[in-house]
C-alpha cells in the first residue's frame, strides 16, 4: 500500500472495516491500527517478524474478500 488511502479504499473493495479486519487476524482495534502505521506510515522498517507475517494475512484476506466480490458481481 502506498498510503492510508489506498489500504481504506482496498478495505473498501473488500467490504471490510480495518477493525473488523484486525479481529479476523487477532488483533484489537489499536493494535490494528498500530500494525497500519507500522506498515504503510512506516513502510515496515520497525516491523517485527509477527507483523509481517500479520500483514500478510491481512493483505490475503482482502484479496480473498475482493475475488469473493468480483464472482458476485
């Protein structure tokens, strides 16, 4: 993602809100919201080995929820 309005408008596509997201993967509001900023704000250049590893579960969870979409359409 390149910034915070591409990850909202990527959960957008997926019908996702970014704390509904951080529940499927285990996380809690404000750890969600401090995996984004790791991530995106960040770039990933604190990220620990987990949050890698959890957002790339996220990223994969909402290019399954967007395929899913896609078919329904």
């Amino acid at each position: 993602m390149a910034n915070q309005w591409d990850w909202k408008a990527e959960l957008a596509k997926a019908h996702l809100g970014q704390t509904e997201l951080g529940k499927i993967i285990g996380l809690d509001k404000s750890g969600m919201s401090g995996l984004v900023k790791k991530m995106i704000v960040g770039e990933g250049k604190t990220a620990t080995d987990l949050d890698k590893k959890r957002w790339h579960e996220a990223l994969d969870y909402i290019n399954y929820r967007q395929e899913q979409f896609k078919k329904e359409a």
